[in-house]
C-alpha cells in the first residue's frame, strides 16, 4: 500500500545497522552487552542481517563486498568503543 512517513520526533539510544552481503564470505562474530562471545555465524552472498543490540566483529573470509546502513548522525570516534 503506497505511504509516506509522518514526522515523528525520535530519541536513539543505540545504533542499529543492517548488512547486505554482495559478493564473498564474512564471519560475524557476536558478544553480549558484557563483551563476552556468544556465537558465530557465517554469511556469504545474498545474506542480510540485522545487528540491534551487543557487540559485533567481523571477519571477512573471502574478498568480500557489503552494503552497510545505520541510523545517524555518525559520532566519529565518540560512535563507538572497541574491544
């Protein structure tokens, strides 16, 4: 059904990001909000996922092209705290 978006003033805690898998293999690797591991998964071409909450690494397995989209406005190095 055709829609625009109303405006609707928002407050983001988090960044959210979404990945697009174009080409190649990536491992991502999860961590709870205690930066402790919690799981792998492998995604290769065509993949999607969302990232919403924890902590996030990557290794890419193959030469690999994403599309990543979040939320802004981007912080620079204040964005986040790696680990």
């Amino acid at each position: 059904m055709p829609h625009v978006h109303n405006l609707v003033p928002r407050e983001i805690k988090y960044t959210q990001e979404v990945l697009f898998v174009r080409r190649g293999k990536v491992k991502v690797d999860f961590y709870s909000k205690h930066k402790q591991h919690i799981g792998s998964r492998i995604l290769s071409q065509g993949d999607v996922i969302l990232l919403a909450s924890g902590g996030h690494g990557f290794e890419m397995l193959e030469e690999t092209e994403m599309i990543e989209v979040k939320q802004g406005p981007y912080l620079g190095v204040d964005d986040k705290e790696h680990f």
